[in-house]
C-alpha cells in the first residue's frame, strides 16, 4: 500500500522506522490504559518492506498522528483508507499467558495491537503479514473476564499430561525391581534432577522460540537436520508399539468388566508334566493362553487383539480431531482420569498398610558401580519425561507457547517424579501383599506387560472386595496415560508433516492416516510370540537412538550455534537472563551421554538382556534400524552441505554451520523484534522487553510503565542522531533476497538510516531460504556512534 499524503509529508525520524504495531505511548493513553478505558489506537496505512531474514524483512513505517481527537479516536468502524486501523482483537493464544489482566482493552489497547506469538496448526493463512492476529474487532468472540484463564490452564494441563506417560507408569517399576530397587531409584532420581530438569527446559524454550516443530530447529545448524526428522522417527516408532500395551491394559478392562475374576478362560491351564491345577495363574501364562495366542493356534483371540487395537486407536483420533483445541481439553480430562484412579489405589494399600517400603528403600553400592544401572536409568528418564522424542519441543510451540518455561519445566518434572516414585511404592507395597500369600515374584516372560500380569494377579489374588470395580480403576489407568502419551507423540508426527508439506492438507487427515498406517503396524507387532517386535524397537531401536540424538542436539545448539547466541534467544522468550550454571549442565552432558553409549554396547550384552538372549533374527534387526537411522542422518548432512549456496565445498560446509535465512520466530512480527532485539543487545546492551509476547500481561505492563520516549530512540536509547560510521549491524550480510530486484525501493532509505551501503541482489527461490546462511555474526562487537 502506498502512504497517503499526510504520511509522505512527514519527515522522518530515528534510526530506524517505527513498528507498524510500536505505537507511542503518551501520558495520556497511559492514564487511559491504567483505568481500563482505551479502546483502540490510530495506526497510520504505511507499509515499507526490507528483507531482513529468511524469504523477507518486514520493517513497517507506521507511526502515530498526533493525538487523536475524541470524535473519531474511539471509532473502531473507521476504514484503513483513511490512515486509521481498527482496533485488532485478541486471539484465543494471545490470551493464555493473560490471566489476572483486568480487563479486556488493557491487553490490546495499549498499542493497538495484540500479535499473536506464532501461527497454530490449522490457523487462518490470510492474515496480513502471516500473523494470526485478527484485524476486525470482535466483541462477541472475546472471552469474558471469567472464563480468561481456561485456555491458559488447559495449556498448563496440557503440558503436565505427560507427567502420567505409559513409561513412567509400566515401564519404571519394572526396570526398578529388576536393578537394585531403592539403589536404582536413587540413581534414576538424581539424573532427572541434575540433567532432566535442564534437558526439559532446553527443549520448552526451543520449542516457545521456534514454534514450529522439531524438524525447523534445524535451521540453526543445518548440518544436522536429520537429527530433527530422527526424533519424529522415534515417536512414530514409539506410536506402534505403545498401543499393543495399551490394548493389553483394554483387554483386561473390558474382561474384568464382564467377568468373573479370575477369568474363566485362565482357569484350568496344563502345566509341565501334564498336570493340570485348578488356580488363577500367572498373568503371562493367561495371556500367552488368550490375547496373545498365535493366530494359527486361536484365531478368534487374535481379532480380538486387532478389534482392541482399532479401539486403542479410535481413541486417538478422537482426542486429536480438532488437533490443538481438542489436546487440550482431551489431556486435562485424561491427567485428571489418571491422578483420581492412582489416588484410589494408593489410598485402598495406605488403609491396609505400608508394608514392602521397608525393601524399596535399601541402598546396595555395589549396583552404583554396574553400568547397566546407569545406562537404564538414563533412559528411563528419557521415556518417561519423553526427552529426545520432539514431543515437549512440539507441543510447547504449539500448546503452551506463552507459558513460563521455567515454571512449567519444575513442574512438570516434580509431578513426573512424584507419579513414577509413587507408583513404584504402590508396586513394592502390592509385592508384599503378594508374598503375604505365599507368592514370589519371577522373571517376567514378557517384560514389557510386567506391572499388567502384576497388578492383574494382585487384585485377583489379594483384594478381597469389589474385585471387578478395582481391576478396572487400575486398567483404566494405564489406557488412559497411554493415551497422553500417544496424543503427544501423534501430534508431534502431524505438526511435522503439515509443516513439511506447506499446510497441503488439513490436520485431520493427517492424523487419521497416520493413525491407520501405525495401526496396520501394530497388527504385525501381534504376530510373532511373546511381543518381541515390542520388545526390539523399546529395547535396541528407541533406547539407543535417543541417547546419541539428545547428545549431538545439545552438540549443535550448545557447542556449534553457541551459548552466548543461545541465552539471547531464550532472554528474548523468557524476558530475563539465564544463569550460567544452565549453560554448564548443557555443555558437559553430550560428552557425559556419549561416555555412557560407549560404556554400555562395551560391558553389556548386544544380543539381549542380562537375563535373556534374544532370537538372532531379533537383534540383527534391531541394531540395522538403528545403523540404518544413522545412516539416514548422514544423508542428510551431505544433503544440507551440497545444497548451500556457497563457493566451494568447503565453504559450503562452513556454511551448514552456519544458521540458515529463515531461522527464527515463525511469526513475521515476533521475527523482527527477534531480529531489533539482537542488533539492540550487540549495540548497546539495552534490552527492549516491549518487543516480548506481544499481547500477554508482560508486554502490557512493559509498555505502560516505559518512559516516553521519542521516536527512534527506543530501539537505541543512548543516542538519537544516525552517524554516517558502519555501527549498526546489517543482518542481510551480503544477501539480499528479492524475487524483483528494485533499487529504488525503501532499502536505500534503510540502508541511508543505517549508514550501509546497499548490498548485491542475489535472486533465489522461496524453497532455498533454509540453504542460505547469515553472511555476518549478528553478535560481533562494534564502537558505537560518537
């Protein structure tokens, strides 16, 4: 659009132009924003385009009138022909971080604009400027003062869904009672205190700073791209094998359901020598009797595990059939399903007694000193914080966006905690109910379906009333946190391939025939015995990949990219700076982690357990998933190296280091304040926080309580006069991309403000923004102008 005349008459001022949405703040709006008056603001019709990063550089030449008279200053039908914008309205993701704000105009009137922090799955694509904000005020469609804090809390709840995972209620009581116990515990406690806690954070403030899933983290050190599409592989292979253990946990729902207990089809089984007993047996025979029979043996029970299969996975799509908007509601509704029903089964044990805690906490030194202690403590970490999956960078993105990273990472880390350790209490305490019977544990068959044989032989064999009412509370429990775990890992896989494909097709088809491919998948994890395709990608392909590509990710952002650029990211979404004590934990990890693979494929069995030797055929294909994901890594490296644009090969290397054009926030807005904010910090050390969270109570608060200033000088507070020497740093570098070239454009009047010569065009298609680097170090040190 072209300014009108008032506009082009104007002279300019400042170093740089003013924002579109940076309204100035005169003492008077601010007495109006402090009694919640305000309802809109004039916001000038003048847009001046310079490519800053990526395809485009938006750099807005919008500036303020003078004060607006009271006739037409609170009109909010006013067209924008004549110079004044409406008022925009706040969208649903704006409003999650606003809860405690008074009213609704203290949100957006203070600078007339509420800008979305980034685009959703499924947002509106004709929005100016790719941002989700609206332009037409809706009163109807802003949430009342009452109902505010709902989208913010089924966020947060969103975010503490995966505190209840399927690994850190089937899998943790297993590997605890099969490791040294209290000994285990101990260890697997401190390695998710000391590197948990820092890994989960890493992974939120990446995902709240790029928004746009696992695979566009790449773009700050392209060389390692593959890596991104590694953590969607290990969630698509974690999204076949979780829903054959939850269709176990189903079965023994709908069966306890329909009783009697025990089942009446594991009543009679032959044991060795013929003989034949009347008692309920151990949970793996009945199962290897029943669900999971062969289907050449039964094929009746074999439909059966395929009907609870589609069930499982029926369930799924309906959680995330309006994708975002319905995980959060479908994960609050689950965490609070899975809390009640461990509640209750914790508080029937604590009323008979608290006997087998005593076991539990026994502390044997010799296990600290065993490296499979360690190894599977780590990865138990891994699995139940699902760290290495892509799922907490997604889902923080796109879920919780304008949550406190800091916070939601402490808490989500102590629930976790406190759900993992006190359901293995609960364990041990159901042991010694179980030996008060006479009855020892054994060596599982089946490891994977431990804590379901166990708690079905418990509850048949120990509790003495309402049997039926409890084994479906308990079942339904492990159904119910799988699927928080499954709507996480499913979300993750759809908000990749709809990212990839450019938004070809909508969230739900991708979901539903991403639920039907891993649906056929997990009928072919039913067909061999005893679930040892379950037992393969949980124990050689996930455990090992995830080690090796949490550690080369830590590699890239922390060694490669660089902490300092680092923590100015993070200042930039967290609004304050980092203490170095993050900074140490994530540097000394990767080698930490790397020592640790090493150690374990040396002094541990490659062809199984400790306890068991696996088929031939099981691990050889095991150990070739993961060396064929490696070598998919690899590809891609070459891959990424070869399509730089660059000189030579070496160049071309260097280059793939280096962070691409388009790494940043996806939002264009959010970008350039990304994009100010650092020029601002390597200038003059000034942070800016008005350009944070645009929208939320922070940047609300910010602007009312910031000075006047003049224009220009906010960006720049410690002078207001350009100089003609090189000081400002140009982040085109020696690119500037543009599909028609013109010189006479506003990058003259940029690169004139800027004292910058204007750079040479190199003509270069959208798809190749993520091959081009930035041609200079936004950071490096320069004078400041006199």
């Amino acid at each position: 659009m072209k300014p009108t005349g008032a506009q082009a008459s104007e002279p300019s001022e400042g170093l740089y132009p003013r924002s579109r949405f940076e309204g100035e703040v005169t003492p008077e709006d601010k007495d109006d924003v402090g009694e919640g008056r305000k309802e809109g603001e004039a916001i000038s019709d003048s847009v001046a385009s310079d490519e800053i990063t990526g395809a485009f550089r938006f750099l807005c030449d919008y500036r303020l009138p003078p004060t607006p008279s009271p006739e037409w200053a609170h009109s909010p039908s006013r067209s924008l022909s004549t110079g004044v914008a409406p008022s925009l309205s706040v969208s649903e993701r704006d409003i999650e971080g606003d809860c405690g704000v008074s009213d609704n105009s203290s949100v957006s009137g203070v600078t007339g604009a509420s800008i979305a922090a980034s685009r959703g799955v499924g947002a509106p694509p004709h929005t100016p400027m790719g941002s989700t904000t609206k332009l037409i005020a809706d009163s109807a469609r802003v949430p009342s003062r009452s109902w505010r804090c709902l989208p913010g809390f089924g966020s947060v709840m969103a975010a503490l869904s995966l505190a209840v995972s399927l690994a850190n209620i089937t899998r943790l009581p297993t590997v605890v009672l099969q490791h040294g116990g209290g000994s285990f515990l101990a260890v697997y406690v401190a390695i998710a205190v000391v590197f948990g806690v820092p890994l989960v954070f890493l992974e939120v403030l990446l995902g709240q700073f790029c928004q746009e899933g696992t695979t566009k983290l790449w773009r700050a050190v392209p060389l390692f791209k593959g890596i991104g599409f590694l953590k969607v592989l290990v969630s698509i292979l974690a999204s076949i094998y979780y829903p054959v253990i939850m269709a176990v946990a189903l079965f023994y729902v709908v069966w306890s359901a329909k009783g009697p207990l025990p089942m009446t089809e594991c009543k009679y089984l032959p044991y060795q020598g013929g003989a034949v007993k009347r008692t309920s047996t151990y949970g793996d025979a009945c199962l290897e009797r029943t669900l999971l029979s062969q289907p050449d043996h039964d094929p009746m029970w074999f439909l059966v595990s395929i009907a609870l299969l589609f069930v499982i996975w029926a369930l799924v799509m309906l959680c995330l059939c309006r994708n975002a908007r319905s995980y959060r509601g479908s994960a609050f509704l689950l965490l609070a399903a899975v809390i009640a029903a461990l509640s209750a089964l914790t508080t029937e044990q604590l009323g008979i007694n608290v006997r087998g805690l005593n076991a539990l906490f026994q502390f044997d030194y010799n296990y600290i000193l065993k490296c499979d202690t360690w190894y599977y403590a780590v990865v138990q970490v891994f699995l139940s914080t699902q760290i290495g999956f892509g799922n907490i960078t997604t889902t923080s993105g796109r879920i919780y966006a304008k949550s406190n990273a800091f916070w939601i990472t402490l808490v989500f880390m102590a629930c976790n905690l406190a759900v993992g350790v006190g359901f293995t209490c609960l364990v041990y305490m159901w042991k010694a109910r179980l030996e008060d019977q006479g009855i020892s544990l054994s060596q599982p068959d089946i490891p994977e379906l431990f804590v379901l044989t166990f708690m079905y032989d418990v509850i048949t064999r120990t509790f003495t009333s309402d049997v039926q009412l409890w084994a479906i509370i308990a079942f339904l429990a492990v159904v119910f946190a799988g699927l928080t775990s499954m709507m996480a890992m499913v979300f993750t896989v759809t908000t990749t391939v709809i990212v990839e494909s450019k938004e070809r097709w909508k969230p739900w088809i991708i979901t539903g025939g991403f639920c039907v491919i891993c649906f056929l998948a997990g009928i072919i994890c039913l067909l061999p015995e005893k679930l040892e395709l379950v037992h393969m990608l949980e124990h050689y392909v996930v455990s090992r990949i995830i080690i090796m590509a949490t550690a080369i990710e830590l590699i890239g952002f922390v060694w490669i990219y660089g902490s300092h650029h680092l923590y100015n990211d993070f200042e930039f979404v967290l609004g304050y700076k980092l203490t170095c004590i993050w900074n140490l934990i994530w540097a000394i990890t990767p080698p930490l982690l790397i020592t640790l693979q090493i150690w374990s494929i040396i002094s541990m069995p490659v062809t199984g357990t400790t306890t068991k030797t696996d088929p031939e055929w099981l691990y050889f294909t095991g150990w070739s998933v993961v060396g064929g994901a490696w070598l998919f890594v690899f590809i891609v490296a070459i891959w990424q190296i070869v399509m730089q644009v660059d000189y030579n090969i070496w160049q071309k290397f260097l280059s793939s280091l280096k962070p691409s054009r388009n790494w940043g926030p996806v939002d264009p807005i959010q970008r350039h304040g990304w994009i100010v904010w650092r020029e601002q910090c390597t200038l003059s050390g000034e942070r800016d926080f008005t350009l944070k969270r645009r929208g939320t109570r922070d940047y609300t608060h910010s602007v009312r309580n910031a000075p006047s200033d003049t224009l220009g000088t906010r960006y720049y507070p410690q002078y207001t006069k350009p100089s003609n020497e090189k000081t400002a740093i140009d982040p085109m570098g020696t690119f500037t991309i543009n599909s028609v070239p013109n010189y006479n454009s506003t990058q003259a009047t940029d690169a004139a403000l800027r004292g910058v010569g204007a750079p040479y065009i190199v003509q270069l298609d959208s798809q190749d923004l993520d091959h081009v680097c930035w041609r200079k170090d936004l950071t490096m040190s320069r004078s400041r102008p006199s």
